[in-house]
C-alpha cells in the first residue's frame, strides 16, 4: 500500500489561482503581438442581477474554446461586459423603490463576481457597461452619422402598444397570441411620431450569408425575416376617376391577373377616403376603426376569418378591362408592397375565403391538373395552363408570369419590383433607462442634431421614471428645456430613448478600447481585432440581435470605421440545459439549478467540465446528479493519478503507452477544433482509466509516463483549468499551465491500431474482422451483425444474450 495522496480540495485552490492569475494579469490581452490574433466573442449578459446556468452554459465552454486558442498560438481576446439598459431595471426600480442606476450597478457587482468564480481568461480591463454615458456617448454618436445619411429618419409609425407597462413594442416582443413578452397584457396599438433607422437600406445585402459561416437554421430565420419577394407592381384604373387616377398593387402571381374578381386596400390606404361612396362611408369609417384597434399579429392570424367591407368603388383591369369592386381589409397590411392586393380567389385561398364570405365571382385562370370547368372546393395555388386569359391563355403559368411583367412593363402599367418583409427598426422607446435620443426641436429650426461636440446628451437621474405612456424624461423640464444648437432660442429635447439593441449592436467593436475618446473605438485596434472570428450564444437571438448587429457593422463599414463586410465570421449556438427531470428549467417546476450552489458543493472544475460533458453543446441535455458525481469521481482520480507515482522501469516497452496518449491528443484537437466537448471529456475520462490500468499492470516506461501525464493534464487545462494549474505545479512544470502550447500528436503513433475481433455464434467462430483496436462495444456488435456468414448462422434466430471481451471476441448466442 502506498502513501495516501493529499485529498483534491477544488475551492481552496480554485482561490488560490484566481487570486494569483488576475494578480499576474496572465489573462490580459496584448494589443500588439507577433502571434496571430482571433477574436472570440461570447454574448454578454444583461444586469438582471444573477449569473444562471443558461450563462453558465454559453459562457464556460466559450471559455475552454477560448483557451484551447491561445494554447494553439493565438493571440486571444476574450472580452465581457454588461447590457446594462432596459425595461427590467425600470420595473424592478419601481417595484422595490430603488434607482434603476442603483439597481443595475448593484446587479454588475454580483455578475461580476460570479463571472470570476468560473475562472474564465477573461480579460477584465476591458470591460463594457453600456448605461455608462462613456458608452452611450457612442450610440448617440453613431445616431448622429446614420441621421446625417439619411439612415435616421422620424415618422408617424403604428407601433405595438403594451398598455401595462406603457410603451411601444417591437413585433419581437409581442408573444404568437398578441400579448407583451414582458406582462403577457393584450398588445393594442397606436400610432406614434418614431425614430426609425432604416435597415431596409440594407436587406439585399444582408440577405448574403455566403461570407460567413453560421448556422444554418439562423441563416434561415434571417432569409425568411427579411422575406425578399420578386413580382410585378401593376396599376388598375379607378373608376369615374381622371386618367391618372389609378390603385398600384403588388403582386408575385402576375400570371393570376386575368383572375382579379375583386380589389382589397389596407384600411389606413390613402385612397379609401377619397374613393369611398357616401353610403358606404359609415360602414367604412367603423371598420377602419376597428382595424386601428388590431395588433399586426391579430390581423395577420391565419385562424381568424377574413372580414373587409365594401367601399362602393370600382376599378378596371387594365388587362382584361374588367371592372371589379374595391374593398378594405385589415388583413391587408399598410406597409408591405403597395398596401392594395388584387383579389384572385381562384388561386390564393385568402382570397377564396373572402369571395365565398362576400360572394364575389371565383374565376379560374390556371387551370389545375384535370380541371373540367367545374367550381374549385378551393383555391388552385399551383402551377398549370393558362386559361380565360386573353393573348395568354394556354400558356406555362411560370412562362406566363414573365410574359405579362413584360407585357405590362412595355405598356407603362406598371414594372417588375422586388419587396422585403423586413421593415425599418423602430429605436423610439418611452422609457427612461436608455440612450437618450440627441435630437432638439426648435420652432424655429425644425429637428436638430444635437453637435457631435455636446455628446452625450447625459440621461439625468432625478426622474420620476413611473411610466404613463409618455416618455419620463418628458417630464424633467431641465432636461427637456435646452437651447437650440442652431439658433441659440428656446428648444425642447427629444425625451425617447433608444432600444437596447442599439447597444448590443456595436459592443463588441468598443471592447477593444473601451475608454477611448475619439470614436466609438480606436480605429488602429480595429484593425487589429476585427472582425470577430467566433461569437457564441443563444439561439434566440437569430434575427433581432445578429441582424441588426450586422446591419451596424455595415453602416461602419460604409462611413470607413471597419473594413469587411461581416462582423461575425463563425457562430455557435449552445443548447439549453433542462432540469434533472428534463424539462426546462422553470422555478414554478422547482427543478431549476443555481451555479452558485453547484460550485459550493463540487466547485468550480467540477461544474465546467459537468456542462461540457452532459449532452453535445449545441443540443444541451438534462443536469443531472449522477452525472456530476461521475465528473467528480474523474477529477478525483485525475488528481490521485497525477501526485501518486508509478513504478517505473526504463527497460518496459513505451509504445504502448505513447499510442494511448497520441491518439488521445488527436482526438482532444479535432473535438476542440469542433467544440464537441461531451466526446472530448468521454477520451480523456477513458485515458485516464487506461493509464490506472498501465499503472497496475507493471512498471511504465518514465519518459512515456511523463509525456501521458503531461498531455492529460494540457488536454484537459482549457476545461479545468484550476486543478490542472495545481498539478502542473505539483509535477514541477513551469507556471503557467495556461501559458503552453497545446500539445502536438505524432499522426503515426495517433493512428488506430488493428486488431483481429473474433466473432462466435454460439461459441463456433463464424467470422473474424479487422477492426480498430479501441473499437467500443456497440460498434463491435454493430460490425459482428453486418458480417454476412454471421447472418447466416443467425438465421432466423433471436439473440439471446451478447458476449464481449474487448480487444478480442464477440460472441452471440442465439436460439
Ligand atoms: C395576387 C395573388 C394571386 C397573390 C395569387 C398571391 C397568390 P409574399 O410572397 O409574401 O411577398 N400581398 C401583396 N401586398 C400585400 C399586403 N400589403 N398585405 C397583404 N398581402 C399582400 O406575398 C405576395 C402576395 O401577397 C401578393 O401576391 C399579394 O397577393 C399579397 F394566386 O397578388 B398576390
Ligand atoms: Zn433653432
């Protein structure tokens, strides 16, 4: 029996090397460097006051990634900071009586804290705060230069209103059943004076992906957020009107237009007042009212019925020269296309429900396969011949769409035109905890940018920040009442603040110099640094968050601040963690679990390593206890194999030995290089078991022992990165671990070795295969019940049992 090994105590040293890394300052990032520079960026939390196992999960094996970077050679920048403005601070100041300021900052000094406690290299002299007006400063600079481009701009713009918590919503924010994300109030709506930016500037752009390597379910989500449609835009004559009077449509069925029954505008067109009969008005006028009222989400639901009602005009089909009636409905919406829609219900099902509801005529122009002439049972939205269509009747539907974009191009109607879904990002919020929008209104002057040199316009702290629907800062005179930049005479501030994504739009180019004056970052390190080589985070962040970010990075682009056309060139998105009964994690379910505990309890390297173990990151999995207590049981031997020699004989064979550890080095590189951390952990935890049996089995070869040790011990750092800080130690290897360079396999010695699995049928050898020596037993089985002359002798027969003896037999026994 040997000397009992001292016990694996992780927090006294999990302390010990935090204290000592943050004092050598082994996690700060040189600006210049001869190493080659790679920027990993992962999403940075907002101030909601505490570090959960979601961040936990995103941020901890961004870190061990991070790491295994550096240790590859690479000059690593591993940023973090705090999106700091937002509703919740506001709410939560007003249900406990404390600042938002107050609240938010107190928030920051715990986050923080806990953020150390996962002894990531993150590199704290760079820290972001974006409520911090040093930062802010910059949203409003950056306002400032897209207002000058005619990128800002302010209109009358129907927002989503929560009632509750009285301010306007993005379409993000309001749930699929038309409530508010945040107090899941019924969402109405309303029409507001609103600061857009105008990324529609920028939607065939940033419809290309082709420079980046995402994900593609993100790439999807952006497409379809976007929504680019090619069509026609064509006139139809107004009735009775002069001959310019004219309703313009768009649509992306050209081929259908010999089909138009029926005519539907958006309640709020311009046109529908003037073309609205006396007796129809009142009707009409109660309708737009109640379309008012709607939320998009309402008008646009598939289950509900489509109502509209008849204005008592007409218009004709330039085309056919038929004369169909005009509507209004609210499932027409104002800003897409031209906000009018050509009825066609034989072959839109939309339309083929309002023309039954309505009994308007239903004509058949795209004859579906077989059609006799029969009435439809539903709308024929496919593809097919031509028919009752004028010069065009009998030809390709998909030939016939070209035919009349062109058709009527040459006649002037109209022209082909491309559309987007997406529209301008409203920024106005009526909130206080935000970026003030440096904008002045001077009866004199109009609207005026406040003078870069004036930034920032500071957000004051003595508010009366309840919410009413208008913005607080409205109601704070020394802020609102200043002098017109302009003129010099009376003027009023602009009291909206800005979204918050506007912050997290830009942050991480700030990171880079954060205390910087002169710009939004020093443009020398921004040349350095950008763009960002790996961003991590959560997938919900999709659309809104990496589409506006992009939308950003290119407006920077386009004023000469970053070169490139992408900020993000790699992303990642982690999986969810569910709870020990596998369901999401919900305090109401009580099967939530809070890192701080865990760390308490296994500490730090324990919890890491448990969350890179329990699923493929990008799928996540269940938390649970077996599961980190066989992590703990790996450490646990990991540190008694590290401290408790072998006998060692320089006469015993090391080929063995440095295959084990060659292999598990070529399988930790190509897991890190693909963030699959689950199979990394499984070859380490199985090494590790290998190296107890050389142990057991005789003496090791020194020098073959030393090397296996050495490259555990490097292979596993990024993970754990304390426990293998102090072993490193232990052994007399020089500080610091995390200053090594990733060790390097020898692809030879790294090759799988052969062997020849014998496969018995009961107990006769029926077969024998070369397989790879460290085949696992399923893929033994697998291999044993493809083999042809093993069928054969399975037949018809039931396996009853299985018998493995690794390295060497399967056999089966049937009956
Ligand atoms: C006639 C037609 C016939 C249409 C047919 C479709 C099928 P996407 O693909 O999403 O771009 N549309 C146009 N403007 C609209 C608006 N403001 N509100 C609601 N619907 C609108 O959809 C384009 C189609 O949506 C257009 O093509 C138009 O209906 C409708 F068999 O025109 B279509
Ligand atoms: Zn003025």
């Amino acid at each position: 029996m040997r000397d009992m090994v001292e016990r694996y105590r992780p927090r006294e040293i999990e302390r010990k090397w935090q204290e000592r890394w943050e004092r050598d300052g082994i996690y700060r990032t040189p600006d210049h460097d001869d190493r080659p520079k790679f920027y990993f960026l992962t999403m940075f939390p907002y101030t909601s006051g505490d570090l959960h196992i979601g961040h936990w999960y995103a941020m901890a094996p961004s870190d061990a990634a991070a790491r295994y970077r550096r240790m590859r050679g690479y000059n690593v920048l591993f940023p973090m900071g705090f999106d700091a403005f937002g509703l919740p601070a506001e709410n939560a100041a007003i249900r406990h009586g404390v600042h938002p300021k107050e609240w938010t900052y107190r928030n920051i000094e715990r986050m923080r804290a806990q953020l150390k406690t996962m002894g990531a290299m993150i590199d704290w002299s760079r820290e972001v705060i974006t409520c911090d007006p040093e930062y802010y400063k910059w949203n409003q600079w950056f306002f400032l230069k897209m207002y000058e481009r005619g990128l800002a701009y302010r209109a009358l713009a129907p927002a989503n209103w929560c009632p509750s918590c009285q301010t306007v919503l993005a379409n993000e924010q309001v749930l699929p059943d038309g409530t508010c994300e945040r107090c899941h109030t019924p969402v109405t709506h309303r029409d507001l004076e609103q600061w857009m930016l105008r990324i529609t500037a920028y939607a065939e752009e940033l419809l290309d992906h082709s420079k980046i390597q995402w994900p593609e379910p993100v790439v999807i989500m952006q497409k379809n957020w976007i929504g680019r449609s090619e069509g026609l835009e064509v006139a139809f004559a107004l009735e009775g009107a002069g001959p310019q009077e004219e309703i313009r449509v768009f649509t992306t069925r050209p081929d259908t237009i010999y089909g138009v029954t029926f005519m539907v505008l958006a309640p709020e067109h311009p046109l529908v007042r003037k073309i609205t009969t006396p007796e129809r008005r009142q009707e009409v006028e109660e309708y737009i009212e109640q379309a008012r009222r709607q939320t998009e989400i309402e008008r646009l639901s598939t289950i509900r019925e489509k109502t509209g009602v008849f204005t008592g005009a007409y218009c004709r089909n330039l085309l056919s020269g038929e004369r169909v009636p005009i509507y209004i409905a609210d499932y027409v919406l104002p800003w897409y296309g031209t906000g009018a829609v050509m009825g066609v219900p034989a072959h839109d099902q939309r339309d083929f429900l309002f023309a039954r509801r309505y009994g308007l005529p239903i004509k058949v122009v795209v004859a579906p396969p077989g059609w006799g002439g029969e009435p439809l049972e539903e709308a024929h939205e496919g593809p097919g011949v031509l028919v009752d269509s004028g010069p065009f009747t009998g030809m390709d539907s998909e030939k016939a769409k070209e035919a009349i974009c062109s058709y009527v191009e040459e006649r002037g109607w109209g022209r082909r035109r491309v559309t987007y879904r997406l529209r301008d990002w409203l920024i106005s919020r009526q909130r206080y905890w935000g970026t003030p929008i440096p904008i002045v209104y001077c009866d004199g002057c109009g609207t005026v940018p406040v003078p870069e040199e004036q930034l920032p316009v500071t957000l004051p702290e003595d508010v009366d920040f309840r919410p009413t629907g208008e913005s607080p800062l409205a109601r704070h005179e020394g802020f609102v009442h200043t002098s017109c930049p302009r003129c010099g005479g009376p003027a009023r501030r602009e009291t909206d603040t800005m979204d918050t994504f506007v912050d997290s739009s830009w942050y991480f180019m700030r990171y880079l110099s954060p205390h910087y004056q002169d710009g939004p970052f020093d443009p020398e390190l921004g040349r350095l640094w950008l763009p960002v080589d790996q961003y991590t985070g959560g997938a919900e962040h999709a659309v809104m968050h990496l589409l506006y970010a992009r939308f950003f990075w290119k407006v920077c682009r386009d004023l000469g601040l970053v070169a490139g056309d992408e900020p993000f060139l790699r992303l990642f998105n982690q999986g969810q963690i569910l709870g020990p009964d596998g369901q999401r994690m919900s305090k109401s379910r009580g099967n939530v679990v809070a890192p701080d505990e865990q760390i308490e309890r296994w500490g730090v390297d324990t919890f890491r390593c448990y969350l890179m173990f329990l699923g493929p990151w990008e799928d996540g999995g269940p938390y649970t206890f077996e599961g980190i207590q066989g992590i703990w049981r790996w450490l646990n031997r990991v540190w008694a194999l590290c401290l408790d020699e072998p006998r060692k004989d320089i006469a015993a064979d090391p080929l063995p030995l440095r295959r084990l550890t060659h292999r598990t080095i070529k399988k930790a590189t190509d897991d890190m290089e693909r963030f699959r951390f689950n199979t990394l952990i499984s070859a380490l935890m199985e090494m590790t078991n290998q190296l107890y049996r050389f142990r057991q089995e005789g003496p090791v070869h020194p020098q073959a022992w030393e090397e296996a040790i050495d490259a555990l011990l490097l292979t596993m750092a990024p993970l754990a990165p304390h426990i293998t800080e102090e072993l490193w130690e232990r052994r007399g290897k020089p500080y610091s671990i995390h200053q090594q360079a990733w060790p390097s396999y020898d692809p030879e010695l790294a090759r799988p070795q052969e062997i020849t699995l014998v496969v018995q049928v009961n107990g006769k050898v029926r077969d024998k295969l070369q397989v790879p020596a460290d085949i696992s037993e399923e893929e033994a089985l697998r291999l044993a019940l493809e083999s042809p002359r093993v069928r054969q002798h399975i037949d018809q027969r039931s396996i009853e049992r299985t018998i493995y003896v690794p390295g060497r037999l399967v056999n089966l026994v049937v009956r």
